[in-house]
C-alpha cells in the first residue's frame, strides 16, 4: 500500500493542524492502468465531497506517456505522479500551499514510514506536482 498525507504549508513548515486529509491505494491498483491516472476521492475532515487525488505511476526514469509509447522499462521501481484537485483552503489572506507527503507500510513493524514527498505549490488547489516519488515494489 501507499498512503499519502496531504498537508497545507506555513512559512516553510508541514502545519500538522492543516492535515487536508488522507489517500490508501495498493500499488497494484496503480499498475492496473499504468501511465493513466486512478481517481481516489482525499479523506478527511478538511475534505469536500469533490477533492480527488489523481496518482499515475510509470517506470522509474520514464516519461509519464512511456506506457503509450510500449517502452515499460524495469516495472519494480516506479515514478508516482500526484495531482490534487478541489483541495480545501486553509489560508486567511491567500489561497492555501499544499503538499503531499508519502509513507509505506514497513514491513517488520507494520507501521507507515514516510518515505517521501512532493514540493509544496503556492496558492493552488487544483495542482499537478512536479517532484515525483520513486517506490521499489516486489
């Protein structure tokens, strides 16, 4: 599984009260329709009934099309690519600064581990990430 926390950012720094909310999605869901986006509705008590989390995962080093192109490469490390959308606004004077921030389920304690995140992006409720995070599946 992939679980990824979405945060708003203060000055620099992950606000823990601004946690927008949560997304679960097995690693298989997203090899199903690789290079294609999967729709997870965000969860959370800062979420409206329309924020989506698009995640697309291709082959590590690949462009986001390489599955159109038949170019797979090595299938057991992947790239994922997160898109927001309809996030909540949690700042006063400007539009709120979110960031998404990747855990994995450790295997010998099965506890999360944040492996991960995205770069925050300014005043944007309806984001394409730019920075990707790698994961090595088996």
């Amino acid at each position: 599984f992939l679980f990824y926390d979405f945060y708003c950012i203060d000055l620099t720094k992950i606000c823990p009260d601004a946690m927008l909310g949560e997304v679960y999605v097995p690693i298989g869901k997203l090899l199903e329709t690789p290079g294609h986006p999967v729709a997870i509705p965000l969860q959370g008590k800062n979420c409206g009934p329309d924020t989506v989390i698009q995640l697309i995962a291709v082959p590590a080093g690949s462009p986001v099309d390489a599955f159109e192109k038949g170019d797979q490469g090595d299938v057991t490390s992947l790239d994922v690519y997160v898109m927001g959308r309809n996030l909540a606004d949690h700042d006063l004077l400007s539009k709120s600064d979110p960031i998404a921030v990747l855990s994995v389920m450790n295997s010998l304690n099965n506890q999360f581990d944040a492996v991960g995140a995205t770069e925050s992006k300014q005043n944007d409720q309806n984001t394409n990430f730019v920075r990707t995070n790698n994961i090595n599946h088996y």
